[in-house]
C-alpha cells in the first residue's frame, strides 16, 4: 500500500525535509534514524518537520518511495518500443542491474528486509513505486516485440520476471551476502549480455 495522500502535507520545503531524511535513513537506517537529526540534516525544526511527516513511518515510506520511482523512471526511459528486442533489453538490463548494485539500492532494499516486520506495507509501496512500473514497461515492450514478430511468447508476465532474474544472475547474490561490495563495468556487462543471449535463445524468432 502507498503513503496515505491525507496524511502527508506538501509544501514548500517538502523536498528539503526528504533530503535531510534520506541522508540519515540511509546512514543509520530506520531504528537509528532520530527526528533531531533528520530536521538538522534537512534544516528545518522538528515542528516543521512534523508539520509534514506526523509519523516517522510514512516518512521513510516516502523517502524509499521517491528514490525507487525516480529510479524506475530513468530505466523507463531507456525503453524504446520501436527499436529490437536486444537494443532494448541490454539498456533496460544495465539499468535496472546498476540501480540494485548501486548504494542507493541496496540501502533501501536492506532497511525493507530489516523493517519487514515492523510495517510490512513497506515492501509492497517499495514495489509499487519502482519494480512494478518498470516491470510493467517490460511487459508492455515484449507485447509490442511479439506482436511485430521479434519474440515468441506466450506468457509475457512470467518472460518479464526471467529476464529480471537472469539480470541479476552471479552478482547478485555475491554483494546481498557481502561476498563482494562492487563490481567492474566489464563484470556487469558480462551478466547483462549473457541474460540477454538466453533471453533470446528462448524466445527469439
């Protein structure tokens, strides 16, 4: 579920108190993050602060909100619908690799596991924001690829959710465990051109 609208008050310096937030969540996470700091961080007054935010809750819930659709939208704009399918995935796939090995990324995806059972919600307003537009866009794509000749699918849902998988294929798991902490631009490009390749193989025509 997403931030309740009534809840959360915009304003002039709505941007400014997300800011301050972001740093500390992302620093300290949701437990350690204080109100003091965060209004430090932001430069406003903890009545300001609230003025906005009543509940530190819907607080984070924006900050992780605003960062994975800002994300989503730059990979967004990367899909072209008139260009072929392997144009398109290898754009869409170094983006949506470089946004969950980024800092930023894994950040936000460690407070949601961390915070799981304190708001449950979080994870699926998280989804909602980023993953599932971008999935979405995917969907869309692979439909209007199909529907030229360029794939053969049958369940785009599911083919969405693979190419995703495949994206995260090797580095993924290595960073989540602390096996590695970054990787090089070869490294990803070797993940992505490889998910791509069995990508196709499957549903190529």
């Amino acid at each position: 579920m997403s931030v309740p609208a009534s809840k959360v008050r915009k304003g002039r310096k709505f941007d400014q108190v997300l800011s301050g937030a972001r740093e500390i969540f992302m620093r300290d996470g949701f437990e350690g993050a204080s109100v003091d700091d965060i209004a430090r961080a932001a430069g406003v007054s903890k009545a300001t602060l609230y003025s906005y935010f009543p509940d530190k809750r819907l607080l984070f819930t924006e900050v992780a909100n605003t960062q994975c659709a800002r994300q989503a939208d730059e990979a967004l704009h990367t899909i072209d619908m008139s260009q072929p399918p392997r144009i398109v995935l290898t754009q869409v796939g170094h983006s949506f690799l470089g946004f969950i090995l980024s800092d930023m990324g894994q950040r936000i995806f460690r407070i949601c596991v961390a915070e799981a059972d304190r708001f449950p919600e979080l994870g699926q307003a998280f989804y909602d924001s980023g993953p599932k537009k971008v999935h979405q866009a995917i969907v869309d794509y692979l439909r209007t690829a199909a529907g030229r000749g360029d794939l053969s699918i049958g369940d785009f849902e599911l083919a969405a959710d693979q190419f995703a998988e495949l994206c995260k294929a090797d580095l993924w798991p290595r960073l989540v465990f602390g096996i590695r902490a970054d990787f090089t631009r070869e490294e990803k490009a070797r993940v992505i051109d490889g998910a791509v390749e069995t990508f196709l193989a499957r549903y190529g025509r």
